[in-house]
C-alpha cells in the first residue's frame, strides 16, 4: 500500500516563502521596531500624555508585539522547531532594534 501525499506531516514551502520571511525577519520588522522604539521613548519623554497621542502609542506597542510574535518567533519556530532560536530570532530581529530605538531617542533628548 502506498501512502497518499496528503497524509505526509512535513510540508515543502515554495521559495517565495522563505524569502518573504527572510525579508520580514531580516529587514522589515527590525526597521518597523527601531522607528517604534524612537517614537516610544519620544511620547514617554515628551510628556505630553494627551489622549490621542496615548491611543496612537498603545496602537502602535500593540501592533508591534504582533508583528514580533506572528511574523519572527512563530515563523522560526515552525521553521526550524527550536524555541531556543525562535527567542534568539526575537531577540535579534526585534528586541535589539527596539532598544536601539528607544536609547537613539533618549540620547537625542538628552542633548
């Protein structure tokens, strides 16, 4: 008896894919996060806590922690089944560039 295709567990992913994802880890989710970083430490420096600028900031801490979470740690993970490098990918693509974000801005204030 011979196994149908379907029944196979391990799927192949065209290459558009693991360039997308490249992309994303590697390009676009770093830059997203280290302007994110900046315009954090601006409004929490600022201190001009006004409703509209709290929402935009809350808006935007939350859509930053989904774009990390979906698009880097799930994508490692179900690429290469190691949580430990699913967080270091977190931590390099997205951890890192927030800092540096966050420590440009604060640097920047404080001249």
């Amino acid at each position: 008896m011979t196994p149908s295709p379907q029944s196979s567990p391990v799927e192949t992913r065209p290459g558009w894919h693991a360039f997308f994802s490249d992309s994303v880890r590697f390009v676009l989710a770093p830059m997203i996060l280290l302007f994110s970083g900046f315009f954090t430490a601006n409004f929490i420096a600022s201190g001009a806590y006004t409703w509209p600028r709290t929402s935009r900031t809350l808006a935007l801490t939350l859509t930053v922690l989904i774009l990390s979470r979906e698009f880097v740690y799930k994508e490692q993970l179900s690429r290469n089944g190691s949580t430990d490098r699913a967080r270091s990918a977190l931590l390099y693509s997205c951890v890192l560039p927030y800092g540096l974000g966050l420590l440009v801005m604060l640097i920047l204030w404080a001249l």
